[in-house]
C-alpha cells in the first residue's frame, strides 16, 4: 500500500510563510511524489490532476482502489485547497468511500538552509457505505505535517528503468524498496558511468 507519512500533532500560525525562495533549488515539477506526500503546494493559476490506482491481493480476495485529486491554488501559493474521491472494487461489491477535503499551507518554501515545509489539514465527510467497508459513518479529520528537501541532482532514469526497479523493489521489500529503488538506480547508473573501459589491441 502507498505510504502517507502522518504526525498528529496541531500546528498554529501566526503569521505568513516565511523565506520563499525566488528561483526553485531544482527545475522542472516539484510536486510530482506519489508514495509519500510531498510539501509544494501548486504555483497560482495551476491547477493538478492526479488519478492514483492501488491493486492488491489478501486473502485470495482481489481489490483495486482508485482516488482522484484535484489541487487548486488559492490566489497565491501559500494556500491549496483540494479534494480526493475514492473509489474501492472488491469481488462483488464497489462503491465510494469517503471523501476528503484538504487545506494545505505553504509554510517554508525550500531555500538552501531550510526544508519546503507545508501542513496539511483534512475534513474526512462520510459518503461511504459503513456497512460494506467503504467508510467509517462519522465525519473526521487528518493532520499531515510534510516536509521536502532537495538533496541532490534531479534523478535520471528513463521510464522502462525507473518501472523495473519499482518492481523488483516492492517483490524484494514491499514500499520501502518501491522508495528505494530510484535512488539505488541513480546510484548504480552513477557509479558505472565512472568505470573506464579499455580496448583491447589486437595483435598484428
């Protein structure tokens, strides 16, 4: 299953988002992390779409569940709103489960110093049927509290690659190895683009 890195703990602010960086660390899309959640909220006047599919098998009972995700900028991006819509099939049965609407606040934008920092809070309304598994039949709620940082060079590796190692990592480790796998990738491709390759002379 895909991991969402939570911490329950209540977060006030007391005033706006600090030490916004005005040129990004890395190029390109940031915000592009679907195995943990990532802390960029999107830039005013972009809007995201994200559709996640999650299939898995226990007991012999087969179960695919689906989400979609919207993110929209709220005249700046120092706040996000969005909303996620999931959706569960189970042998026999489907059927939503319950929705969340999220507020997200962009706390620190990454600098050289400081990590992106964006916490999350989520209104769980229950749509789903209790009954069948698809909800829990009471309104709740989630705190997230992510963080981001830039560690190094943007990861390289083209898509065929990148899949295999997603493969192989969750059949040899389940999600860590899925999280793994790019960077033991980018790892081995480094290091082997540094082995010297000699020709060898033929004799005349």
């Amino acid at each position: 299953m895909f991991i969402r890195i939570l911490s329950r703990l209540i977060l006030f602010f007391a005033g706006p988002a600090v030490s916004f960086a005005t040129q990004p660390l890395a190029k390109g899309i940031q915000d592009n992390s679907f195995l943990v959640e990532e802390a960029y909220n999107q830039e005013a006047g972009v809007v995201q779409h994200i559709l996640n599919v999650l299939m898995t098998s226990k007991a012999g009972q087969k179960e695919t569940s689906t989400s979609f995700t919207q993110e929209w900028p709220i005249f700046s991006q120092h706040h996000q709103f969005s909303y996620t819509v999931p959706h569960t099939f189970v042998e026999g049965e489907h059927g939503f489960e319950d929705i969340r609407l999220n507020y997200r606040f962009q706390a620190l934008m990454e600098a050289e110093q400081n990590p992106a920092f964006a916490p999350r809070f989520t209104l769980v309304v229950p749509i789903g049927d209790a009954d069948k598994g698809f909800g829990h039949d009471r309104l709740g709620y989630e705190i997230n509290l992510p963080f981001s940082k830039i560690v190094g060079d943007r990861i390289q590796n083209p898509f065929w690659l990148t899949l295999l190692g997603l493969i192989l990592g969750e059949r040899l480790m389940g999600v860590p190895g899925m999280i793994l796998a790019p960077v033991i990738l980018h790892y081995v491709k480094l290091e082997t683009s540094q082995i010297e390759v000699k020709a060898i002379e033929k004799p005349e």
